[in-house]
C-alpha cells in the first residue's frame, strides 16, 4: 500500500483491478441477475442487458473511474472539486444515499448465503434433492423471525471490519484470493448444469430472445440491472478510482472490469437456467431463485456438499468486496467531507444500516403481510426487499447514472474527460474508439435513459 498527501492508494494496477472487480462482482451478479433474467422472460432481457453494458455501463465505469482519479475525492466532493455549480455535489449525496439504500437490503442476501453455507456445512442441504423440498428448506429460512436478521447483523460487522481496517490492506487481499477461485468453481458448476437432462433447455431460455415479452419493465430492469452489476451510477467506481495512482491504465482497468463482470453474470446464468430446467423449478421463483435452484445441483454431483460449501464461502466473499465497496462510499463522504476518522464513520453507518436492514430481513416472514392480500400497505403488491431492490437498484441508479453523464459529457467536457483517461504519470494511454466513448458519454447514455425514465413515468408502469 502506498500513500500520497496521506490518502490511501491500491498498491498497484493488480490491487486496484481485483478491488473494483470485487466491487463488481457479488452478488448482483449471482443472485440478481438470473432472477431478473427469469422475472423479464430470458433472452431478451439477457441481449438488453448486453446492450446495456456496452453502451452505457462502460463509458459510465470510465466516467466514474476518471473522475475519481482526477479528484481524489469521494464522490461529493470529486463533483465539487471538478464540476462548477452549486447543484452538482448534489448527485454525489444521493449516490452516497443509495449506497446506504442498497447496503440496506444487500446486506440481508448476503446474510442468507452465510446461512446456506450453514446449511451446506451441516448436511441439510443435501436432503433438497428436488425443487420442491428445495423450495420448503428456503421458505422456511426466510421466515425466521431471527436467523435473517442475526445474519445480516454479522455480514455487516464482518464489512465494518474490512472497511476500519483501510482500503487496501482489507480490500485487496481478499479480492486477490477470491477472484479466480471463484471463476474456476462457477465453470465447473456450469459444466454440470449444462449437461444435466434438460440443461440445453436452460441455455436456450438464457440466449434466445422472445420478443413478444418486450416491455418498458424488461429495459428498465435491463438498464438497473448492467449498472447495478457495474457498481454505477452511485459513486462506487469515483471513490475506487480515487484511491488510484496516475501510473495507472484507467482504459484497460475499466475493459477488464467490465469484462470479468458480465461474464460472470452470464457464467451464473449457465449455472442456474440448465438447473432450473432439470429441477423443474419455477422461473418466478423471485429473490429465492438460486437459494432454491442451486442446492438441487450440488446433490447431482460427486462431492456435493463439498462444492456447496466452497460455492457458498466464496459467495459470501464475493457479496463482502461489494458491501466493503459500498459502505467505503459513505465513509470515505464522512471521511473527507466532515472530518470523522475512519472507523467513526464506518461503525456509524453499518449501525444505520443495520436499523434500516430490519424490515427486509423480515419481509418473508413476520412482516410478509405487508405486501400482499386486501391489507398490504407496500404499494405495487412488492415485499420490502425487493421494492428496496427496484428503487435504489434500478432508479436510484439510473437517475445518478443520467446526471453522471451530463456532468461529465456537458459540464467537465469530453476533452477532459479523454484527457484524464489518457493520463499517466510519464506516459499517455490513447485508445482508438475514444471519441466513440465522449459520444456515448454525452449525447447515447443520457438520452436512452432520459428515454426510459420518461416512458414509465408517462404510462405509469413503475415495476
Ligand atoms: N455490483 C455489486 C454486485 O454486483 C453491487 C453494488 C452495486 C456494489 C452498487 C456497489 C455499488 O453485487
């Protein structure tokens, strides 16, 4: 670890890499992804999704990694170093927001896989030999009036304590070990699921686009979903870039995180879909889907308690590097904007969190009745969970994505912005489609989810 006017740095281009792409890659990836897959009909949701990436996540993943780099700040105070205007650190505050809004529900998922592992560990897993048992071990899970919100709890300090303990020294020795085991485990539960019975099936639902299932739900939850993955359009990305060095190759860092992130989706895709096929599991399932649809894998292969352990822990690790990503947002706020030390901030704010992670960790049991039948008072029929999930997940995000752009393509100015992807310390880094991003930063990522965000507020269609 090095450090310059006394902020932190990764200690080099491979620290940096491994900690956005472990920002990046948890659980969105592997949780959300199949989930929103299956709730917008498969393949077409899969190509938008793609679309997505390519156009928006990856100008808006080096928009953000060159304005944090530039700044050195988190993302307050990056858009009042940068960005003239009084309006504009504004859009830093919400991303901070949203970082506690996501944490919030984020942190009850991540607390089921520390339960699953549980369960792996302790042989219970084996008895879901179908999707129907498999299902019943879940449901039961989520009702708990305490084990969801205990775990939860724990996933919190866990992310309390990487975070106390500095960016680099927490963050990157975890991602370096995690990463590649984690890519070998989901290619070989892959290789599995695609040769199950019925697997083909899966991986056709995964890649061939039914278009009569177009709706403004499927792209904005597409939209949500390539930015959620990505860790944008809340800051995630300024904060790590502001903790980089000017030695660094931000093109390249931005192309390889992008990369390993969609792949990682898809690799999880390939895992789940063949699955679900062969267990005859139900596609709605909802946030339950790889909690109920995985276990009934493990058991069709030799050493299935085994893989479901390591799948579990390196899960769990996996969905740690990003609450350590998002809790980092709000302290390093804390941090630089109002002069709290590090660890003040970082208990403070998993406190926060914590009190507002209740009611989703309740919302499959002792509060489920607030979302369904005559007395369900949470609009749009949604349990906590997943409207937490839709607005900050897909809204917030988009809505900051949108601002991101015009800051950054109208304000700072696509000059700058090549500029400051270009910059090293004593050399330049030119890309050959680099006007192709300033075009896409200004003028493509802002209009399509303007478009997008009208459309739904004019026909009324939220989720
Ligand atoms: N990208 C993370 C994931 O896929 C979640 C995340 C979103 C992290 C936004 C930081 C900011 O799990």
């Amino acid at each position: 670890m090095g450090s310059i006017n006394g902020r932190e740095q990764w200690s080099g281009r491979l620290g940096f890499i491994l900690a956005a792409a472990g920002s990046a890659i948890g659980l969105g990836n592997i949780w959300r992804f199949p989930y929103s897959v299956a709730e917008g009909g498969g393949g077409l949701f899969v190509l938008i999704y793609l679309i997505f990436v390519l156009a928006i996540g990856l100008p808006v993943l080096l928009a953000e990694l060159a304005l944090g780099r530039t700044s050195q700040r988190n993302p307050v105070g990056a858009f009042k170093a940068l960005i003239p205007g009084k309006f504009w650190p504004y859009v830093g505050g919400l991303g901070v927001t949203t970082g506690v809004g996501i944490l919030a529900f984020y942190s009850v998922v991540a607390g089921w896989t520390v339960g699953y592992l549980g369960k792996a560990v302790s042989g219970e897993l084996l008895q879901a030999q179908d999707g129907e048992t498999s299902n019943a071990i879940f449901t039961e899970f989520v009702a708990d009036p305490l084990w969801p919100i205990l775990l939860c709890g724990l996933f919190l300090l866990l992310t309390l304590v990487v975070v106390r303990r500095g960016v680099s020294k927490g963050i990157e020795r975890a991602a370096t070990i995690l990463m590649p085991a984690l890519f070998v485990l989901l290619i070989l539960l892959a290789i599995r699921a695609v040769s199950l019975p019925g697997g083909i099936d899966g991986f056709t639902y995964l890649f061939t686009p039914d278009w009569s299932k177009l709706s403004l739900n499927v792209v904005m939850g597409a939209l949500g979903q390539a930015l959620f993955s990505l860790s944008l359009g809340m800051g995630a990305m300024i904060t790590f870039g502001s903790y980089m060095s000017k030695r660094e190759n931000l093109w390249q860092s931005g192309i390889f995180v992008a990369i390993a992130d969609t792949g990682i989706a898809l690799l999880a895709g390939l895992i789940i879909f063949p699955a679900l096929f062969f267990a005859n599991a139900d596609p709605s399932a909802g946030p339950g889907l790889v909690f109920v649809v995985l276990p009934t894998i493990f058991n069709q292969m030799p050493l299935g308690a085994l893989f479901a352990t390591a799948f579990f822990s390196l899960l769990a690790i996996a969905a740690l590097t990003s609450t350590v990503s998002l809790l980092e947002v709000v302290v390093a706020y804390f941090v630089d904007e109002k002069g709290w030390t590090r660890n003040r901030a970082a208990s403070f704010v998993s406190g926060i969190c914590f009190a507002l992670a209740v009611p989703s960790a309740l919302a499959f049991g002792a509060v489920s009745g607030l979302s369904g039948g005559e007395d369900g008072i949470l609009p749009f029929g949604l349990d906590f969970l997943t409207l937490n999930n839709n607005i900050w997940g897909n809204y917030s995000l988009s809505i900051g994505a949108f601002l991101i752009c015009i800051a950054v393509g109208w304000v700072w100015g696509v000059p700058k912005l090549l500029a400051a992807l270009e910059d090293g310390d004593d050399r330049r880094f030119p890309m050959p489609g680099a006007p192709v991003v300033g075009f896409l930063i200004k003028v493509v990522c802002p209009l399509a989810v303007l478009t997008v965000l009208i459309f739904i507020i004019v026909t009324g269609q939220y989720f």
